[in-house]
C-alpha cells in the first residue's frame, strides 16, 4: 500500500496500521514533504508512534531544520578518539632541547549533523533498515535514463461532442449503481412518491430515462 503525501489523510487510527498490516505480509509506504505536516495532522504523541511503526525509513533532504534536527537525533551520538601532537621547545644554559608528545582522547559527537541533512544532493538519502546486515547507510538513487515520452493526443481533437458523450456515459453509470434497489427492497417499502427535476431535458425521479440515442446496458465510449 503506497500513500504519496499521506499526511494529507487523516485515517483513524493509522498508527497501528503499518504494524498490523505487516503482520498480514501487507506493506506500508508512507511518503511525506516533512515530518512536521505528519505531527500537523496526527499530533505528537501518534506521529511518535507512528514513525516508529516504520521499520525501515529513508530521509532526504529537508528544508525545515527542527526535522533535520529530529533526523540527527536518530543517528544519536558516537565517540570518536582524537589524536593530539605537541612540540616543546627548552633552553637551558645556552643550551636547547626540543621534546615532542602525543595524547589520545575520546570525544562524543553526531554521527550524522544537522547541516548534513541540510546539504544533501537530489537522490540523496539516509537510511535505516531493520532485516538487514546494516542498520543505517547513506547513500545516492541514481535514476534511469528515460526512453522517449508517449505522444500525448492534444486536447484541441477532443471535441465538445466527445466531452457530452462521455459525460453522459459516467452519468448513466452512476445512476445505475444508486437507483436499482432489489425488487424485494421495494415491496417492502411500498410506494415513495418522489420529485421529478428536469435537466437539460432529462427527467431523473429515481429510475432516470436514458439518452434516446442508446438502449438498456449500451455505453457511450469514443
């Protein structure tokens, strides 16, 4: 199941879907702008549960630095061991000794900065991943090249005929799905007297009368 901009739907409920949808081999793709319209939408407490339930999350780059902060801060920190060199230099009695030293040290950093995901490229990602031999990655999705673009049929050859037709033809289809109770239905209902409303010289009171240049099941495809 992939949602583009899915933080544009507000589904009950829908931070316990990836999880339960997953347990019935169903995969979620949950693609956003930012993490912040899904916080917008959800609030913070499902937006947490939410992108937890998201085993696997790629992020690209954002313009909004609180998220690139929240991204960071998935990376969490690391130490890294620094090397410092020193040189000395003494004199004594007309006399000069040089001495050089080095120390090690431990400092803790972000294993990924803010300014990283500030700065990535176009199809640059960051990634985590749960089944699988790695746990985080960068890196690029270089995309394919091309073939040539399907001729696209211009708009002026559709003409005004072909756009009634059409139009009557996804009415007649819509009529027929909402006004075709089961003869039981009805019996049981007993008689509704309903309201005729002319439209563009058509009558619809429930059971519509159909365009004369067609008969019963006919559809006006072009």
């Amino acid at each position: 199941m992939i949602l583009n901009e899915a933080p544009t739907l507000n589904i009950p409920n829908f931070d316990q879907l990836p999880a339960t949808g997953r347990s019935n081999k169903v995969a979620t793709v949950f693609g956003a702008q930012d993490i912040s319209q899904i916080e917008d939408m959800y609030g913070r407490n499902k937006k947490d549960a939410l992108v937890a339930n998201l085993n696997n999350q790629f992020y690209g780059r954002v313009g909004h630095r609180e998220t690139a902060q929240y991204v960071a801060d998935l990376w969490g920190r690391e130490y890294v061991q620094q090397r410092t060199e020193g040189e000395s230099e003494n004199s004594r009695d007309l006399e000069t000794s040089r001495g050089r030293s080095t120390s090690h040290s431990f400092t803790e950093r972000s294993r990924v900065r803010i300014q990283d995901v500030l700065e990535l490229n176009t199809g640059e990602f960051y990634g985590q991943l749960v089944d699988s031999d790695f746990s985080s990655f960068k890196a690029q999705v270089k995309a394919s090249e091309g073939g040539p673009l399907p001729e696209m049929v211009p708009v002026t050859l559709v003409t005004s005929q072909d756009t009634k037709q059409n139009f009557l033809r996804i009415q007649d289809e819509i009529e027929s799905l909402l006004h075709h109770p089961q003869p039981q239905a009805i019996a049981e209902r007993g008689p509704v007297e309903s309201k005729t409303t002319p439209v563009n010289g058509h009558s619809f009171n429930g059971q519509h009368k159909r365009d004369e240049r067609t008969g019963p099941g006919e559809s006006l495809d072009f």
